[in-house]
C-alpha cells in the first residue's frame, strides 16, 4: 500500500452549546472555536468538556470545484459529533452530489437549493443508522441508510488498515485500488474527487434486543 500523506487538517469554524437547545441560559453558550485537531480528538474532547450543541459556521460545500478537502473535512467532523449524539447546526451545498449516503449523519439545517432533500433526511434520520464497532480482529458494520439493516464485517488485516487511513479522509491514491473499490461498493466510503472517507460513525455503546438487529 502506498503509504498515506499526512496533511494538516484543515480548520473548521464552530460555535458551542453545553445544552441540546441555544438557551439563554448562564454557562449553556460555549463561545466560539477552530477545531483543527483530528476530528476523533476533537469530538471526544467536546463530548468531555459538556458540549452537547455545535453550529458550524460555514456550509459544507459540494459545489465548489476544488473544495473536496475541505468537505472532507467537514463530514469527517460532523460524522464524529453524530456519533456522541451531538446536535449539529450545519448547511450542506449538494451540487450534483446525492444526499442518501450522508442520511445517517445529523440532518442539516439548510440544503442550499433543496428544500426536499432537506425534508427527507429530517424526517428518515434516526441515530444508529450507520455504525460501526471494532472487536479482536474484526470491525462490524450495521446500516440502514436503505431502510433494510445490512451487516457487514471486515476481518481482512488490509482493509481494516485502510480504513484506519480514511477514518480523518486521505487522498484516494493512498488506498490499494481493490480495497478502495471493495469500501466504495459497498457503501461505507464516499470519494469526493481526489479526496476518500469513511462514512460510518463509531458506536460508543451497541444497542440490544429486537430494535437493534
């Protein structure tokens, strides 16, 4: 494999709530911040400090030539705050881009120019939608961002090691090409030009019974 090239991350403008909702409340706005730290850091740092709302300042923008990275970027954030059950305030650009395989990510506010797309994914949201768990020697996904559950598990050594170098989003000539094709077609990493990541987010506690399978 070719090894991957580390690059700064690049910044992302945020603003804090210690509450799911912007009370005008003492110690419930957190101020203002530039996460540019891995957003894995960053989230469970967040999570820690009782951060529980975040409004990313700027929209995510798909349909800016050349933006892929800093979209990447953008996802890879909100996919770890979705993950600790963080509201996030954000607006998405689709450009020609679908939606359906970023549903399992906290809706948007704003779907600049789609109003439907908007909708749909508000109201077919739900947490634990596209989740992933690691074991010993295996990772396990569980996703419903079709409405029908379909379990996957990786146990190959490659793969998983590839999916350790998108999980921040990596240029997509650092993956093999077979296990690159192998995630994309199944649906668990999205290609934005040059730029690849990981689409599930980790599940910090598996549910169990009927409602999880």
């Amino acid at each position: 494999m070719t090894p991957v090239t580390v690059t700064p991350a690049a910044p992302v403008a945020v603003t804090l709530w210690r509450d799911y909702e912007e009370l005008d409340r003492p110690g419930v706005f957190a101020g203002s911040a530039v996460v540019s730290v891995p957003a894995a850091e960053a989230g469970r740092a967040l999570f820690e400090d009782g951060v529980r709302r975040i409004a990313l300042v700027d929209a995510v923008d798909l349909a800016s030539a050349g933006g892929q990275a800093a979209a990447v970027r953008a996802f890879v954030l909100v996919r770890e705050l979705t993950g600790y059950g963080i509201v996030v305030d954000w607006r998405l650009r689709l450009g020609a881009e679908r939606w359906r395989p970023l549903s399992h990510l906290y809706p948007p506010g704003e779907v600049i120019g789609d109003e439907d797309a908007r909708l749909q994914w508000r109201n077919g949201y739900h947490f634990f939608k596209c989740a992933y768990r690691r074991g010993p020697g295996f990772l396990q996904v569980r996703d419903r961002r079709s409405d029908v559950l379909r379990k996957i598990t990786v146990d190959g050594a490659a793969h998983r090691a590839a999916i350790d170098d998108l999980l921040e989003g990596c240029p997509a000539s650092a993956v093999d090409p077979p296990i690159l094709r192998d995630l994309t077609t199944m649906r668990l990493v999205q290609l934005l030009g040059d730029m690849a990541w990981w689409l599930p987010y980790r599940a910090r506690q598996w549910p169990a019974g009927k409602s999880a399978l």
